[in-house]
C-alpha cells in the first residue's frame, strides 16, 4: 500500500491556498503571454516552410523502378487482394522482354484509407507508400492514379521529420516546394515548463 | 467385401479398393500429388503416406489396395512427419516465384503447404534450374520445367487418356523433366488437358498466360457448343472478358478433359464479325435499319403467308438450344402450318423422304439414353462411320480409358484412320458406298447362328438382306465376337448419315440391334454427332414430317421458286451444304430469304432480312447431348450492339403474325418436358452439374426390315469430307486461336495413293470437278484406301461445296499434281 510522506501530506493539506489564489491558471496564461513575444512558431506552410514527414509515413503510393527504368512490379495482384478498400486494380501482361509486368495499375487514392497493407503484401517491394501528401483534387477521377503516374512519384528519402524553407507552386498542381534540404522539428520551438 | 478401419471410423468397401478412395469415401482426407482418378498408378510423390498397423513402413495409399481387417491411420505422428518432409523436399527444387506464376492461388503444391507443410526449408543450396526462361511448347502451351515436381499426370493423360504420347521425360532423378521430346514445338492435338492436370505452374496455358488471378475470376458452368459430346466446361471472366474455359473434376460426360476446341476455342464469342443490327435488301444492298422498321417490313411480308406451309420453309442450326429449336418448330407448326423444317444442312440423302423415318425408327428402337462410360463398358464396341479421334475427341478418350481398364473389344468400321485403330481388336477401311454390304455381311452371319432365337421372337422373317454379302477378316472377326459378347455398344458416326445409303445402314443396324437383343444380348447405340445438340434437335421434331420437306427438298423446290419464305437460324448452308451450286441458285430464287445469325456467314450476305442473333455465350436454354443428357447452358456475355437472344427474335416474329410464344427457357422447358415422352423425367431447375438423362421411349418393335445390298461405285479419286480436329464448322472459323494452329485447308491422302499421283506430303494438287477446281497441300496419311481423298469441310476460303453434289458420296473428282 502506497503511504503518502510528509510533503505529500502537507500539499494537499493547503491546496486550497493555491486553488483560492488562481495560481495554476496565471502560471497557464504566463506560458501563453510569452508566446505574444517570442518568435512565431506556427508553420509557415504553404508559403514559406514545409513539413516533411518521417520515412515512416504512409503518403502518396509510388511504385519503384529498376535501373533500367523497368517496375519491379511483376502484378501478382496480391495488393489488390489484401486491401481492404478494394481501391488497387491489377492487369497482369507479358511485356517484351518476357517479364510478368502489370498492364493496368490503378490506384484509387479517393477510396485508399492508407493502411499500407499493400506494401507489406508486395512480395517483390515494388509498391509502397512515400511521403508525398500533397495531391488534392477538385475533381475526384484525378484521384484515380494509374501505373505511370506511380512510376514518377517520389519515393521515399531517408531524411524525414522537419520543417523545411519551401516555395507554394500554384499551378496546375498546388504544392510546396522544398527549398535546400535543412530544417527544424517545429517540436524544438515549443516552449515547457 | 473387406472391412477396414482407417482412423477408428470402420468402413466395408469392395476388395481392391484402394486405401484413398476408402477413406475419402469416410470424408477422410489424405493429400496426393502425383494421383490422378483414372490415370495409372505411380505412387511416386510420397505425399499420400499412411500407417498400416503390422507393418513397419508407410504406404502409398494411392496405390495400396486394402485388405481385410487393415487398421490405417493417416494422421499419426508418423505420417504427418513424414508428409511434412516430402512436402520439404519437393520444395527444395521448386522455385518460389509464385507472385510471377500463373497458377499462384490453385497451385496444388501452394495448397498442401499450407495445409500440411513445414513452414521454414532447412535447404539452402543451390535449386535445380532446366532452363532461364519458360519455353513455348505450341501455340497454346508454355512450359516451365523448374517448377515441375515431377509427378507424372501430364506425361500419363497425354499417352493413357488422350493417346497422343506427346509428352515424355528426360533425365532421372531430381533432374527428370517432363517436356516434348527435345524440347521441340510438341505435334499434337493441342488440347490442354496436361495443363488442366498439371498441378502447379509447370504446363501454362498461352492464351491466359499473365491475364489474371484465379480469384479474379467469375466463372460459369456451361456446356460446350461445338459437337454432340456435350463436355461440361467452367470459361473464366475478368472484367467481362473471356479468359479462359477449364473442366470440372469429376463432372459430366468429360470429367476432367477437354479437347481443343472446347478449351481453346471459345473466343469466337468476342469476334468482331458479328451482326451489330437488323439488316434489310435495299437496292441490292444490306442496309442496317432499326428494329421498329424490320419489324414493320416482316409484319408486311409474312402476314399474307400466314397458314401457307407449303411455300414457306425453315432450316436452324443444330447448334441452338432445346427451347429456341421447340420454339422454331412451333412457329413454323403452329402459324404458319408448316412442316419444312430441317436442322442440318449436311446430310443430303438421295431419299429425303425416308431418312428421317429411318433414323427415328433406330433411335427408338436402339438408343441409350444414358452415361457414356456405363454405355462403353459392355463386351464389345463397334464403331461405325467416324474418325473419332477428329470428330468427337473427349469420346475417344472415354473409349481409350475404358480400353485400359476394361476387356472391351473394339471394332472400327471407317473410312478414315483414326488413333484408335491401333488398340481395336478389328479394322476395316471402306470406300463409302461399301458400308451397307459390310454391316450387312455381318448381320447375316450373327442371323445365321441365331436363327432358332429369331424365329421364336420375329416368326419367320424371310430374306432379310438380299444381295451377296462379303466374307473377309472383318466379317468374320466381329460377327464372331458378336457371338460371344453378351454386351454390345455401336457408335454410328455422322459418316454413316451422309451416305446416300444411309436409310439402308440405318435400317441393317437397326435389325443388328433387334437381332442380338434377340439373342438374349444386350444391345444399344449412341450417335456420334458433331453438332452439340443435334440430339436435341431430333428430339424436339426439328426435321420434316408427315410430308414436309427437309433442306435438300427446300432447296429444290425454290429454285423452281415455289418458296416465298425460308427463315435460316444460325445455319450457313452456302458455306456447309454439300452442293454448292444448288443452294446458291436456290437460295436467290426465295421470295423472302430471312437469315437470324450472330455473324455475318455466307449465307447472311445472300439474304433479304438480316437478324443479329446470339452466340451461346449469351443466351439460357438446355442442350441434349449424344448420351441423351439435357445440360444447362448458361449465359456469360450479353449480346451486343442491337443484337437479341434468338428465342426473344423468333417469338417476336410469332407476335407480328398475332402468336404470342414463350420467351422464358424454363417454361418452355415446362412445356417440352409434358409433352416430348423421353424428356418427362427432366426438370429443369433439377439440372445440376451433371445434367439429366432423358428416358427411353419404347420403340415398337415392327420387326425386321429387309434390305437390299446396294453399293455406290467409285471409279478413280472420291473425296469425302468431314471436321477436322480443329474445325467443325462457322464457329471455330472464328476463333483465333483456332485459327493459329492451322492456317489453310488440305487434302489427305493415302500413301499408295500418294506414290501413285507422285506427290509428297507438302506438294500441292489440283482437285477438279465440273470445271471448278481448287489447289491444296497434301498431307499424306497412312490407312487411308486408295482412291479416297479426304478434305476437311469446314475452310470458308476454300467453297469445297463447289465440287459436291447432292445425292453423291463421295464425291468424284479429278486430282492432278500441281506444276
């Protein structure tokens, strides 16, 4: 049995100084009234900074590539079977150089709910899911994202975690570009107590 | 009987039961790999291991027959490790690249890993690899023979089943690989059944190779629409699209096998040649018009022949299902009062008049209404008027097993060599023409040691067979079998009805029939159809009757134009009727020539009204086949464009002319079943997977009929005609794949005649007939009899009609040496 010592004791004993003083809340709104004066910690996304996510984040699906240009897809459809919102579709065909390659790859990203089931069902780590978040569309057949598309997704980058200076492109694609590779994690700039 | 206890639950089963069967037979299951019902035992995968208490190893139960008083088990300790272990080593070769193979997600070997296998290999050497990249075998097969496991299924239904030893091994041990010899293009039928064995992705199919997964399939059970065998297949859809077609295990006539045509030749369904809308004559020209207006132009030009049966006529193909024939003959029947009707354009006889009569008098008196492999396991089998192996494959291979496990005798009576004549116990060629003095031959020598049993059943029948009969080895060989056979099969080929003597062959089988049964012996016969329900057509009343007219008589009457309307549905008589000549004059002097076709034949181009029909992919119906099995078929496509299912065109016909006629196969069905007698035990919701026989009817025994030997003379070269292996009509000229695997007709040849026309095989050959003359390429066959040519009937390039004649067969012709 956990027995209380003295300090314990005392404290609780003359809460109430504290509680009739208002002091856990002037000690709250100090932490918020420092804030008015110190730097602006808000992300600056999408105009000036951009947060890229950890490694580890399940993003945009990319399919990766040979050397040669070739996927390394070889449509066994078995990420087509294990999603669970049935949003992959997969044509297997022979392509010239005898290879089982996919004819169709379609993503439905509208319906993805970005579990990455796909990319742990890939026998051959062709498929996966990157850091990309940034493919919004007014229109929701653009979210359906066929095997060329995949192909020219980002993969995935081993640096991850931080904001970075970035540029809004507003095109016919709206996204932040990132600007040189060095950044912060917005967690450093929190103040505690 | 022995008893025997396999995992404490006893079991009585017939001695030599095998240890599997028994316990499959108690719903204990015992993996197997290299078993295969029906092949011949090999027991070389290990896989189907049990314990037998006293003995101290395990046994194949695939290949070990039990024995009184056997206690079995087949999960102990033991057996499950050392299943686990086969499974291991049969793993330590096998490559794992199921996500690129075609077979991942049926794969046997994946299956019994799963369910019994170890999971983790301890092999970590080198695998055994034959070759990088997987070699084409045929057009239609591809082979990968590093992920063989050697059990064999492929090379034994290649040799036991389908005969044509396409298949063997080279090497031993681990590096034994099943392949064509060589590893060369394989020369064989082509059928695909080593790759329906095979039980991973060693043999694939080419067609599907890299289509799909299997659970991205819908499959269909349907029955296959090219000849009377009725094979059950299962075709295979992604997306809507045809795939591929594969067997059931176990089921309907074909259990298993396939041969080309079905398994390969389906994808005539998604030709581009099809009828997209009706059409009408138009200043000589096929106008593609809407529904509402051909329906129009009909209701004004068939409304005044309404009631006049004699001018109007109706030819449909034997390739429609049971309620679209009924309909059709109820159309005719019914409003227009008409009995010309016929359903083959191919067996033109001199005596139209007596042919039907005749055949239905043999199918009452001798059918069998009943289950192929119960039917062939009788004492002895003659085969009359077919090349088997050509016409109706997956039968042959039901012959060829029954062969093998089964003292029957076989007897072959054909004109054209076929594989089975090496296993049959008698051959014998004949000029056709010759047929009717053979079997007649025969009948007199079983009459003539039957002639007490004859004369208490029939009284005294007088001269039955008047002419002079022949006596040679044949003769001799089966009349004394006959003799000593207390069951007797007869298949009768389509060869048989082509003949101008076919009323005289059908009546001396007939009397054969009633004679043995006479005898004290039981006899029955099937027919060898090439068309999937000619049975059913016969069955239904699609012939004339009472006076009406069949095709050939059709064909005559209009071109002395005393025919205002003839309806042809799904038939292309200009391309198959044996008299090219006559049925293009005849078909230009019809009044209203209306053609109801899924694709746009010969025929179709000739016509005045134009209906898109529906190929069987599309429609619901019922198909009898040659054993007298109603199956079902099912529809897996929609019919496109403007197109209709046939029985909603001709019931919508019916309704211009003020009929209204059932559109809904199973009421129809209904309705066949209360009144055609032999389809009273069928109901059609009760038709599963292995359809339903149809009953006998009782023929009335009217006794014999004599006959009188007659022979149609040959001099010179004849051709005679039929299907080839790989075409069988308009529809399999329509299938690419068939298509590919062979590209141009020929011109079969013996080789004495071949040494006498000097010409070998390859030459080309000019065959000349009044005045038309085609050039083909020879092949040289052996056992073919000198003076015959074979020619397959089916090449649309080619217009063979061109050089028949109706009322002769075969058909004599000049034959010259091309250059």
């Amino acid at each position: 049995m956990y027995r209380e010592n003295w300090l314990e004791r005392l404290e609780k004993r003359y809460r109430w100084i504290g509680f009739t003083l208002l002091l856990d809340l002037i000690d709250g709104l100090s932490l918020t009234l420092s804030y008015l004066f110190s730097k602006t910690i808000t992300m600056q996304y999408p105009d000036r900074e951009k947060w890229i996510p950890y490694p580890r984040f399940r993003g945009h699906h990319f399919l990766r590539k040979f050397e040669n240009g070739d996927t390394k897809c070889v449509a066994c459809e078995l990420c087509a079977r294990i999603c669970p919102c049935q949003c992959i579709k997969v044509v297997p065909y022979e392509d010239e150089k005898g290879n089982r390659r996919p004819l169709i790859y379609d993503v439905n990203t509208a319906r993805c709910l970005f579990c990455g089931l796909c990319e742990d069902a890939c026998p051959v780590e062709a498929i996966a899911l990157g850091q990309h978040y940034e493919f919004s569309a007014y229109d929701s057949k653009k979210l359906l994202v066929g095997k060329d598309v995949l192909m020219k997704m980002p993969g995935k980058t081993e640096e991850g975690g931080k904001v970075v200076r970035a540029r809004l492109v507003a095109g016919e694609k709206v996204f932040a570009e990132p600007q040189g590779k060095e950044g912060y994690h917005w967690w450093n700039r929190i103040r505690r107590r | 009987m022995a008893t025997v206890t396999i995992d404490g639950k006893t079991i009585t089963v017939e001695d030599g039961t095998l240890i599997l069967d028994a316990a499959r037979s108690l719903g204990i299951e015992i993996p197997t790999f290299c078993y295969q019902a029906k092949l011949s035992r090999l027991a070389s995968c290990r896989l189907c291991l049990v314990e037998i208490e006293g003995q101290k190893k395990l046994q194949p139960s695939c290949a070990t027959p039990v024995l009184d008083g056997m206690v079995i088990h087949t999960q102990s300790p033991a057996v499950v490790t050392a299943r686990r272990a086969m499974l291991e080593f049969l793993l330590a070769n096998h490559p794992l690249d199921c996500p690129v193979c075609d077979k991942g997600g049926e794969c046997e070997l994946q299956d019994k890993v799963f369910a019994f296998g170890p999971r983790e290999g301890r092999f970590t050497e080198w695998k055994r690899t034959f070759h990088s990249k997987d070699y084409v075998l045929s057009p239609v097969i591809i082979k990968n023979a590093n992920r063989c496991v050697q059990c064999q299924r492929c090379v034994r239904i290649c040799e036991e089943i389908v005969g044509a030893s396409a298949l063997g091994s080279i090497g031993r041990g681990v590096k034994t690989e099943e392949t064509s010899f060589m590893r060369a293009w394989l020369n064989c039928d082509h059928c695909g059944n080593c790759i329906e064995v095979c039980p991973v992705g060693s043999l694939m199919s080419l067609p599907y190779r890299y289509k799909a997964r299997p659970w991205d399939l819908k499959e269909v059970d349907t029955v296959c629409p090219y000849c009377g065998t009725g094979c059950t297949l299962t075709v295979g859809l992604r997306d809507g699209q045809l795939l591929r077609v594969r067997s059931r295990r176990q089921t309907g006539v074909n259990e298993e096998t396939l041969c080309v045509k079905g398994r390969f030749g389906l994808d005539f369904v998604v030709h581009e040649d099809r009828i997209k809308r009706p059409m009408i004559r138009k200043n000589d020209v096929l106008v593609p018009v809407s529904w509402r207006e051909v329906s129009n132009y009909l209701k004004e030009r068939l409304l005044p022949l309404k009631g006049k049966g004699d001018s109007v006529g109706g030819l449909l193909s034997a390739q429609m299902t049971n309620e679209e024939i009924y309909t059709f003959q109820k159309l005719f029947r019914e409003v227009f009062g008409s009995n010309n009707i016929d359903s083959s354009s191919r067996w033109p006889v001199a005596s139209e008049g007596d042919f039907y009569p005749a055949l239905l008098d043999l199918i009452s008196t001798g059918i069998y209404r009943g289950n192929l492999r119960e039917f062939l396991s009788a004492d002895t089998l003659l085969v009359a008027g077919s090349n088997l192996t050509d016409e109706n494959p997956v039968t042959e291979y039901a012959v060829r097993y029954t062969l093998s496990v089964l003292p029957l005798h076989l007897f072959i009576l054909s004109s054209r060599p076929s594989r089975l004549d090496k296993a049959a116990k008698g051959v014998k060629r004949y000029i056709p023409g010759r047929e009717v003095r053979i079997l007649a031959s025969v009948l007199k020598e079983v009459m003539k040691a039957h002639e007490e049993d004859l004369k208490r059943t029939f009284g005294d029948v007088g001269e039955v067979i008047q002419g002079e009969v022949i006596e040679d080895d044949f003769v001799r060989a089966l009349s004394s079998r006959l003799l000593g056979s207390r069951r007797i099969s007869i298949l009768v080929g389509t060869d048989l009805l082509r003949s101008p003597l076919a009323v005289d062959a059908f009546r001396v089988i007939s009397n054969l029939i009633k004679v043995l049964r006479a005898a004290g012996k039981e006899c029955g016969l099937q027919f060898l159809f090439d068309r999937s329900n000619q049975m059913g057509a016969i069955d239904m009343g699609a012939f004339p009757r009472d006076g009406g007219m069949g095709f050939g008589s059709l064909l005559e009457a209009s071109r002395d134009g005393r025919i205002s309307f003839l309806y042809v549905l799904g038939e292309d008589p200009v391309l198959n009727y044996p008299d090219g000549r006559l049925v293009r004059e005849a078909l230009s002097q019809v009044g209203l020539l209306l053609v109801q076709d899924a694709f746009m034949t010969e025929t179709a181009r000739m016509a005045h009204v134009v209906l898109p029909g529906a190929t069987f992919a599309e429609k619901d119906g019922t198909f009898t086949s040659n054993e007298g099995r109603v199956q079902r078929v099912r529809a897996f496509y929609n019919p496109p464009f403007e197109a209709r299912r046939d029985l909603e065109i001709i019931s919508h016909i019916a309704s211009l002319l003020g009929v209204d006629l059932e559109t809904d196969p199973s009421s129809i069905f209904a309705e066949i079943k209360d009144l055609i007698s032999p389809y009273r035990g069928v109901d059609y919701e009760g038709l599963g997977d292995n359809g339903l026989f149809t009953g006998h009817e009782k023929g009335v025994d009217k006794g014999l009929h004599p006959v009188a030997i007659r022979d149609v003379a040959l001099e010179g070269w004849g051709f005679i005609t039929g299907n080839h292996l790989y075409h069988s009509g308009y529809l399999s000229q329509r299938s690419r794949l068939l298509g590919s695997l062979i590209d141009a007709p020929f011109l079969e040849i013996g080789k004495e005649g071949a040494d006498s026309l000097g010409v070998r095989e390859g030459d080309s050959v000019k065959v000349r007939r009044n005045g038309q003359s085609i050039e083909l390429k020879v092949r040289v066959k052996e056992g073919l009899p000198e003076g015959l040519l074979f020619i397959p009937e089916n090449f649309g390039s080619l217009s063979i009609n061109n050089l028949m004649e109706k009322g002769v067969y075969p058909f004599p012709v000049e034959v010259r040496k091309n250059g």
